[in-house]
C-alpha cells in the first residue's frame, strides 16, 4: 500500500508525500481533540434527556464498545500508516465498490462532524455575545449561530491549508485550555454535589427511567463522540515512528476521553438543582445543547461558570473542528490520490505539504451541511457514517490477516477473532437503533451512499481501472474454451510435471490449459516498475506449452506481477472462471509454519474452484494408478481424475485400482458399507479398467502405502478429508501424510469452498498452519 502512489507525474505534477513531523503527543491531542468536543458539551443534554441517569452508563458503554474498534485501527494504523486510515484498510481488504464506499462515508462522516462542532461554536459564542450586551444587528439568535459557524469553519479551512505542524500546535493549545477547565467544572460539581443531600439517590432511583433501548439510543447518538481515534489513524503518514505511536495514542486518548464524560456525566446529572416539579435530566434534556452552560452556572463560584463553560466549549468545538477539518481532507486527498474522486483532490502544495484542493473542498462540505440540517440530525447522521465505517473495517482487519499474515505490525489485535467480530454486532446494532431517533439522519446517509455509488459504477470505477499499474504483463489466448485448468508454475520442473498433468485433464474434458507465472514484486519497486521482471517467467510458460501441443490442447498463457503470489493465482482462478487449479509440491517447504508453503496454504485452505496438489516424485511411466477412497465428495473428485489420466496413456487406458480400508475383523454390515462407498464414488464411470479392491488394516495410511508398494503403481490420487467447518486440516491428515509418505507421486484434490465456508475462511476463522521444525542450516527448508 505505501508504494500506491508516484506514477502519475503526467496528471498530477506534484510529489504526492506529506511530511513526518506530528510525535506522540500531538496526534494524543489531536485524538483528545476529536473525542471531548462538541459532543460533551452539545450532546449531554440531549443524552440525559434520552436515558437519564444512565447517562453514565451511556459513556461508560460507548467507551467499551469503541475499544473493540479502536484496537483494531491500532494494528491496521500500526501496519498501514498512511493518510486515509479506514478507507485504505477497507480498500486493500475488500476492495471494489466497498473500498470507494469506505473512503466516501468517511469523509462525508468526518465534514458532518465539523459541520455540528462548527453549529455548537456558533450558538455558544452567540450566547456570549448575548450575556455581554454585544450588537447582534437585528439578527435572531439562529442566524447570529450560522454566520459564527460559517466564519469559524473558514479559519480552521485556512489554518490547515497552512500545514500539519501549525495544525498540531494550535491543536495541542487547544486540547490543554479546554482539559483544564472541564477539570475545573468536575472539581467545582463535585463540591456541590458533597453540599447536596441525598444526591446519590438520583442515580439509585429511576436509573432507567426510559429502559435499556432508551440507553442504547443515547449510546448511537453519542457515539460520536468517541471516533477520535479513527483521526489519529488518518494522520499516519504524517507521524513519527507510527508503528509505535499510533497504538499508543489511540489507547492513551480514549482512556483520557472516556476518563473525562463519565466525570462530567456524574457531574451534570448529581450536582444541577432543576427547577420545581422537573428532575435533573429532564432538565437537562429540555436545555438540550445549552444544558451544561446552565450546570456550570449554578456549580462555578462567583458566577462565573456560564461564561467560563460557554469559553470552554468555544475551545472544545474549535478543537473538534480542528481535528475532523484534518481528517476530512486527509481521506479526501487518499482518494484522490487513488483517482476514486478527481485528482485535484490529491494535490499536495509544493511548499507547505498540504492537500490544499482537498482541505478547502472539505471546508466547503461542512458549510454545506451545518447549513442544511438541525444539530440533532447532523450528529445522528455523522453517528450513522462512522458506524458504518467501522463495521467495514472490522471486517476488513480479518480479510487483511489472511491476505498479509506477514505483513509486519507494530500492534496485533488480541483475542482474535473475538475481538472485531464483536465490534461488528455492537457498531450494526448502535446503528440500527439510531432510526429510532433520527429517521432523517438514516434517509441523509442512505441517500449519500447511493450518490456515491452511482459515482462510483459510473465514474470512478473506469477511471481507477485505467490509471492504476497493470498487472498482467502478457496474455496469449489462442482458444476460449469453457473447461479450464489453471497451472501455477514457478520453475521448469514444475512446468514440466505441471503442464503434462493439466493438459492430460484439459483434454479429457475438451478444455484448456492456463498457464500462469507470478512475477512476485519486491516492496522497494512500484508494481508498474515491476514490469522489467517481465523476462523471467516465459520460459516456463513456454514449457507448459510444449506440453499442451502434445496432446493438442490449447493454452491460455498469462504473466502477471503480485505482492502476494497466493492472492495473484486466485485473482487469476477467479477471473477466469477456472474449474481446476494443478500446483505443485515438492515434498517441503522454505517457510518455517508453513505446511505447504506460503503460496498452497492459503489457496488449499481456502480454495476458489477445485484444486490439486501434485506432490511430484521422480519420473516413472504411467501403467497403475491406485486411488484410496471413502464416502466423501472429494474422493470422487479423485476418482474421475484418476480415471482422466488413465484414459489419456498413449498406450491405452491403464489400470486405475479403487482401495477402502476396513477395521481389522469387519462385520458384514461393514462390508455393505464399504461397496455401497465404491459404488458411490463410481457413479456414473463405466471404464472396464478400473478396479476395486477391499482390505483391512489397523491403519489406513499404513495399509495405502502397502498396497502402493506391492501393486507397483506409478501414482497416487487420493481426496482430502472433508474438514468440519471450524477445524481446517488443509489437505486433511490422511492425504496429506500419504504424500509425505509415498514412495511415487502422489495427487490430492479438494473442492472448492461454499460461498460462507470462503467468507468464514476470509474473515473468522484462523488460517491453518502446521509448526514444521526448522532445518538444521536455519533456512526454514523443512523436508517431508
């Protein structure tokens, strides 16, 4: 992902980097920045309204519930630290359509919350200028807040089209002045609540007065308050040492956030005196946004807490805006520079390093829709966006430990899968409960979403297609048939065993041979640099070739450049709609845990059509092959090609002998069983040259490679155990040990994945390894 970018010189003039200068400290505050805005002081009111004293639980719960998120933004940040954050994840994990999705809500979520930090700005410095007899020239209190909301998203537009470093110091002076005096606020509560009698009974009595779905509602609309850290992982091409420094923020920034609302939760609900005949949160949720200027009024000594909570929140709902006016633009400019908005997005000024089209465009948004929506909707509708986005990403952190478990990360989930799955249901359900108190919220984000999609299948879709590095170098197609068989090769013993097994299946089912060859890309080059690799792999395809015309088939021949070879053969599998993958195993493997290697083990684990592992011994000619079978689907599989290559022997069909093992002693009943399974996997075959034989052993393994020895034949074909859906044993233990084992080459075949069982193997469930014991010379080189 870091090599994305740098070779669109002809379209965008500028060098596309941002420069390192945010530590640890500032991206904390600017996470703080994010969290303990406008949402403590706007929000709180219009919480206790909705859940009462559990207001409390409220943050404490949210708290929770964004912690399971927030560790996975800490592994994918620590992994991936470029700007964009959730939109990159999402785009490398699931890609497509969900990867332009994920960049377009969040940019879109991070401008709506600018939008309400900008609203509440706007109303607190109004009621200042209210409180201080100031002119408002003849304009209502509602039209003094839009202009303040308008000129104040102007200055932040114009401080971070300044730069990063400017933007983090402000930032920080901010964050500090406005911790300082909520610390002030809790201080001075506490000691009303200490003068109050019985104020702890506000919280024993009627905690819920509304009920747990009123929590869960409150729980949605404050959420936002909690994304804070989302903006720390769009920072990350712009911090130092963000393999460290990114986890470590987004931990120590929720912790200080969650710290400060549950205090001043505990705060506005036990120390307001409401007035008669009304309850504190009720009170509270009638004062709505302005609820804690009214608490800071009666707590505050000197009566100076009014103006001191309005100041504070001023500073709070700046340094949100702050923080989000970053964020918006970073994502925006990621986009861009992905050509999935317009490329002037991702100009980058070439003095001040800044994304200046995409901060000032942002800017523009958040006036656009502070403009056209009351502030409950406006946080209802920014709430929906980042849940959203979070569930993507959740997904996304299990599709990417599957696609890169190298890939090196400065943090890993723990608890995994535990850990994302459970932000999934929590973020799915906070969402679902939001329509319950903003439907309009849900329309805006429904309607935004379609907008971008149709963008997206219109436009941007063609447009990224077209701009982005090819990776197929050279493809030869000769004749489209409908039966293909992918061939993987990667060096000329493989080419040559490879070739002749695929073409001999290609023609029995009148089909053809796809030979492909990954050009694996090192991190140090760009995938279009990658193109002078081109050379190395076409002496392998044409070996595939010669083996193809012996038996006139045709072949699809294919070279094509990849970080990941595994990824790139079942990209090739799947837009080829190939039926059978033939790869091969020379009996060990270079990458210590692995059981094949790092290219079989995640395609057998989770394969995307049929395949089968040729574990290639030396060469004898083909007269018998023997094919242990059982009841299982892919013993038939294994039956039909046994049968393929032995009708293709150039001397005639040759022997293919049907083996089942039976326990030592079997009963009849047994017996019935065991010739009900050679009928089974017999179905529909009518070849006079096959056989079938029943023995006992004590052993299975043990009793197929006896009889392999004894009946001198030339090749095994044997099907994998079909594995329960939570337990993966790749090739399954008996096939797998009959390949370690045999003393001829030996064939393994498996089915292709159910759509959930591949969704499941994506996302959920670990990929399967097996501990393999390191050579002696430490090269990982594991014989079998």
């Amino acid at each position: 992902m870091a090599n994305r970018n740098r070779n669109n010189s002809a379209r965008i003039p500028e060098e596309v980097t941002l420069s390192r200068d945010l530590g640890l400290f500032t991206i904390t505050m600017i996470g703080v920045g994010g969290m303990i805005g406008a949402g403590i002081f706007v929000l709180t009111g219009i919480a206790a309204g909705v859940a009462g004293p559990a207001l409390v639980l409220v943050f404490f719960l949210n708290g929770a519930v964004t912690l399971f998120t927030a560790m996975v933004y800490a592994e994918l940040g620590s992994a991936f630290p470029e700007a964009g954050g959730g939109y990159l994840w999402v785009k490398e994990g699931l890609g497509g359509a969900n990867g332009f999705l994920a960049g377009w809500m969040s940019w879109f979520a991070h401008a709506v919350a600018g939008s309400l930090y900008a609203l509440a700005f706007g109303r607190f410095a109004t009621e200042l200028i209210v409180m201080a007899g100031l002119p408002t020239f003849g304009l209502s209190v509602h039209q003094m807040t839009l202009r303040l909301m308008t000129l104040i998203i102007v200055i932040f537009t114009a401080i971070n089209y300044r730069g990063a470093s400017e933007t983090g110091t402000i930032g920080n002076i901010v964050t500090m002045t406005k911790i300082f005096i909520l610390g002030l606020f809790v201080l001075f509560g506490i000691m009303a609540m200490l003068r109050t009698d019985a104020w702890h009974t506000r919280f024993t009595t009627g905690f819920m007065p509304n009920g747990f779905g009123a929590v869960l509602v409150a729980m949605g609309l404050t959420f936002i308050a909690f994304e804070g850290y989302e903006i720390i992982a769009q920072s990350g091409e712009e911090v130092v040492d963000p393999k460290k420094n990114i986890p470590r923020a987004i931990f120590i920034a929720i912790a200080i956030a969650v710290t400060i609302y549950i205090l001043v939760g505990v705060t506005a609900i036990g120390a307001t005196v409401p007035p008669p005949g009304l309850k504190a949160y009720e009170y509270l949720g009638e004062r709505k946004e302005v609820a804690m200027v009214e608490v800071a009024q009666q707590v505050f000594p000197l009566g100076v807490g009014a103006v001191l909570l309005l100041f504070s929140g001023l500073v709070s709902t700046m340094s949100a805006l702050n923080a989000t006016t970053y964020s918006s633009s970073r994502v925006s400019f990621a986009m861009g520079r992905d050509h999935n908005l317009p490329t002037f997005f991702a100009r980058v000024h070439p003095r001040r390093h800044t994304p200046f089209w995409a901060v000032i465009i942002s800017g523009a948004l958040m006036i656009l829709m502070a403009w056209s929506l009351p502030i409950e909707h406006v946080a209802a509708a920014a709430d929906i966006m980042f849940l959203l986005l979070f569930f993507q990403v959740n997904v996304a952190v299990m599709t990417l430990r599957h696609k890169m478990p190298d890939l090196e990360r400065g943090y890993w989930i723990p608890w995994y899968p535990v850990v994302p799955i459970i932000g999934l249901i929590t973020k799915g359900f906070l969402a679902v409960f939001l329509f319950n108190y903003s439907p309009i919220a849900w329309y805006t984000a429904i309607g935004w979403v379609v907008v971008g999609l149709l963008a997206y299948y219109a436009h941007f879709s063609k447009v990224e297609a077209m701009e982005k590095p090819k990776e197929i170098l050279l493809e030869e197609v000769l004749v489209s048939r409908d039966y293909s068989v992918l061939v993987p090769v990667a060096t000329q013993e493989q080419a040559r065993i490879l070739g002749q097994i695929g073409a001999v299946l290609a023609q029995d089912y009148g089909g053809e041979v796809l030979a492909l060859h990954v050009v694996k890309v090192p991190p140090q080059l760009t995938l279009g640099e990658g193109r002078l690799l081109l050379r190395e792999g076409r002496p392998y395809l044409e070996t595939v070739i010669r083996q193809a015309k012996e038996r006139d088939v045709p072949v699809h021949t294919m070279i094509r450049l990849g970080r990941n070879v595994a990824e790139a053969v079942r990209k090739t599998a799947l837009e080829n709609a190939s039926d059978l993958i033939v790869m091969g195993w020379p009996g060990y493997t270079n990458t210590a845990g692995r059981l094949y290697g790092s290219v079989i083990d995640p395609i057998v684990d989770n394969p995307p059509t049929d395949i089968a592992i040729v574990r290639y011994r030396e060469y004898r000619p083909l007269r018998s092959i023997l094919v242990p079978v059982s009841d299982e689907p892919n013993s038939r599989r294994a039956v039909r090609m046994a049968v393929s290559m032995a009708r293709a022997s150039q001397n005639g069909p040759v022997k293919v002998t049907l083996l089942h093992v039976l326990p030592v002693g079997a009963r009849s009943a047994a017996i019935v069983r065991a010739e009900q399974c050679l009928d089974y996997v017999l179905e529909g075959i009518e070849d006079t040259f096959v056989e079938k034989r029943l023995v006992e052993g004590t052993d299975v393994v043990d009793s197929v490679i006896n009889e392999a020895q004894a009946g001198s034949h030339d090749l095994i074909v044997v099907g994998a155990t079909e594995e329960p859906l939570f337990r993966n044993l790749l090739m399954g233990s008996v096939s797998g040990q009959i390949a370690r084992r045999a003393p001829v080459t030996v064939v393994m075949v498996k089915g292709r994945s159910s759509p959930f069982h591949s969704f499941l193997r994506q996302t959920v469930l670990e990929p399967s390894t097996e501990t393999l014991p390191i050579a002696a010379d430490g090269s990982g080189r594991t014989e079998r």
